[in-house]
C-alpha cells in the first residue's frame, strides 16, 4: 500500500472500534464491493455509521 495512503489510513482509524469495524467491512479485491470509495468506507468505520453501497454495475 502507498505510504500516503496508509497515512490517511492511520489518520482517519483513530480508535481500536474504528479498526475492528474495518475488519469486518463489506469490502473485496473483485466483484461490485471492490469499487467502493476509501473515503466512505473509512468514514463508516471510523463513525460506526451504515456501510456504503457499492456502485451500481454499468
């Protein structure tokens, strides 16, 4: 992983909740789930808030 992004990673993950939400998101490395936003999957873990849809397929 870019060391920027790890950093904001880092900064955005700031308790042990946050990374265990993380843990457990609906994220994948193929298929819809693959093409979420980091930014909103981040912000869900970090807020404990609802996990972002994927896009919907083109």
């Amino acid at each position: 992983m870019h060391p920027l992004v790890m950093a904001e990673v880092r900064a955005s993950l700031l308790t042990d909740e946050a990374w265990e939400r993380l843990t457990h998101a609906p994220i994948g490395n193929s298929g819809p789930a693959a093409w979420q936003r980091l930014g909103d999957v981040l912000d869900a873990a970090a807020q404990g808030a609802a996990w972002p849809k994927p896009p919907a397929a083109r």
